[in-house]
C-alpha cells in the first residue's frame, strides 16, 4: 500500500515539473480588440508645489471709534453680513453727552448776551442821533455788539461738535460687507484709532499667498494660476495681480496677490490651494483613463506589435485629466487609451486611427 502511495506521489511530482519547464502561452480566444492609442510625450504639468492663501477683500474698512469710551454693546458676529448704515457697537457716551450739555447751555447764555447787545446797540444809536452819547461811546456798544456775535458763533460751532461727538456712541456700517474680524468685546475700553471690527467687501475679492523669495522672482503680474478649495473642487483659473517685491526678513518668503470672480461664492477669511503656472513642470503624462490600479500599483497598457501588454508604472501628481509618469514609460511609447473592457496582457489589440 505504501509503495503504491510513493509511486502516486513520484508520477505527480514528475507531472508538476514538466509543466513548470514547459509552459503552454496563454492567449486570450476571440478576435483582436479595437482599441484607440496616444504616445507617450513630455508635457507641460502644473506645478507639483501646492500654495495655501487667504481670501481677502480689497475694500477693507477698520471700525474705530473717533472717542474714548467702554464699549457697551457689539450688535455683530464675525462672518455676518451686514448693510450700509446698519448699527455695529455702542460706545458709552456718557462723557459726550455731558460736552453736548455743557454747550448747548453755553450757546443759551451767547445767545443772551447777543440780544443784549443789539438792543444796546439800537439804543445808542437813537441817543448818538440825538446828540445824547459820544461817537466813541457808540463805537464801544458797537464792539461790544460784535464781540458778543463772535462768542455766540463760537458756542454754535461748539455745540455742533458736541453734537457730531454724541453720534460718534453709535458706529454703522459704513457700506455692505462681511464682518471678517472682531478685534474687542463689550466691556472693553475703545479709543480713537483701535480697531473693533473689521469690515469687508465681498464683491471684491484678492487672494494672497506667501510665496519663497526665490520662486516669487519667477512670478509676475498677468501670469496665470490655478486655485480651488478644499475637496477636490473644480479649480478656478485667474491671474497673478500684483508680486510685493521686498521679502519677509523672517520668512524669507514674499507676497504674492490673485484677482478672484465674484460668482463663486468665495468668502474673505477663506483658504484656496494655489499653483502656479509659472512655476510648472516638465514631465511625461498619460491620460488619466489609460490608467488602471491595481491595490497600490498603476499600470498601462502599451500597443506592443498589435499585442497589449501590461506594463507596471510609478506616477506622480493628477491633474486636468493627466497622470504624471514617473518611472516605467519613455517618450514615444503609445499607451492604449481609453482601456477597452476586459482588456488583458497579452491580448491581440486592433489599432484604431
């Protein structure tokens, strides 16, 4: 019995190593498969080093009151929109409304003053008629009369800045915007030239980037970018504004600002990937659907003598519908693309014009 088993067990064994020295070529039954190539070139791809920039109006406005005092109310929140002339902080104008009534009570007595002297004034003038009073005795009541209409112009004046100080407790939106900044909080002491808030024109939009010293030399007003939001949004195309020339001492890095459309719903305050054209590279690409995946491993099929055979690459970025290749092809390889169903190596292939 055990002799028949080792017997069993050698013919098998006998079996397994003629097959391994002798492999039958799998080819794939049924006609060739049509299929559509492109060649393998050296292109243009954009540039591999992602930026990140804020979005930022360029109508930015600083709210400041024009006097001292504790804030007693902020009527907004950061990111709310607000319209022109809509109330913003309450200031305590305690101190303002004092001054108004110290000057108003200053103009009553100007005022007085005034009148008194016109009626002295016309009564002189009866008694000088009347030979009653000398000329310099009119001329006395006279100045009087004058220097009595400069004090009650000066307490008008006075009063009319008392007035404008009253309003200055109560700030309003100067224009549309977005409140992208809260610089203070109720209770907080506010002064002339402290921020409060900030406000922002939406409708006018810039994105600015830092940008190293020595790639910001390669940029220049005009050139073009690409910039898109977190998640893969689509991206956006624009163009560089404006490349603030002196760089940060401590960063070594330069400011680089974009023009933005106003119809993408883009907010000051937030963040875009920016790459710019400028600073791409060159490299060779296939299109993105000659691509197949395996696990962790992409490869493409090349139209070898009407054959397609699998050929395993290393690819870098994806962008506008190209794979960066890094290693695995050479220029002038023709890659089959788009991948016909079921396509195998080894398979017979058809090239289609």
């Amino acid at each position: 019995m055990v002799n028949r088993t080792m017997l069993g067990l050698g013919a098998l064994a006998l079996t397994l190593l003629a097959a391994c020295s002798h492999p039958m070529e799998k080819r794939p039954p049924g006609a060739a498969v049509p299929a559509k190539t492109v060649q393998v070139e050296e292109r243009s791809l954009p540039s591999p080093e992602d930026f990140v920039g804020n979005v930022q109006s360029r109508q930015a406005v600083m709210i400041s009151t024009k006097m001292m005092g504790r804030i007693l109310k902020i009527d907004v929140e950061e990111g709310q929109a607000v319209k022109k002339g809509q109330p913003l902080v309450d200031v305590d104008a305690s101190e303002a409304q004092g001054a108004y009534a110290q000057s108003r009570a200053g103009l009553d007595a100007a005022d007085v003053a005034f009148r008194n002297a016109e009626r002295d004034e016309a009564r002189f003038k009866a008694l000088y008629a009347q030979k009653a009073v000398t000329k310099h005795q009119l001329e006395q009541v006279e100045m009087g009369l004058a220097a009595a209409k400069a004090q009650k112009a000066q307490a008008e004046a006075s009063l009319k800045m008392s007035g404008t100080l009253l309003t200055y407790g109560r700030i309003l939106a100067p224009d549309d915007g977005i409140v992208t900044k809260k610089w203070m909080d109720a209770g907080n002491l506010a002064y002339p030239g402290a921020p409060i808030l900030t406000l922002e024109n939406p409708k006018d939009l810039e994105v600015r980037v830092a940008v190293p010293e020595g790639k910001a030399r390669l940029l220049a007003a005009g050139q073009k970018a690409e910039v898109s939001l977190e998640g893969g949004a689509e991206p956006i195309e624009v163009s560089v504004t404006t490349v603030v020339e002196a760089a940060d001492p401590m960063s070594r890095t330069s400011t680089v600002k974009l023009s933005l459309p106003n119809d993408r719903g883009l907010r000051p305050g937030q963040f875009l990937h920016v790459r710019f054209d400028a600073l791409s590279v060159k490299g060779l690409a296939v299109p993105a659907d000659a691509l197949i995946s395996e696990g962790q491993m992409d490869g493409v099929f090349v139209a070898d003598s009407s054959v397609a055979r699998l050929r395993w690459i290393q690819t870098g970025q994806r962008t506008g519908g190209l794979v960066q290749v890094l290693s695995g092809l050479r220029a002038g390889d023709r890659v089959i693309s788009p991948v016909p169903e079921g396509l195998a190596d080894g398979t017979p292939v058809e090239v289609q014009p």
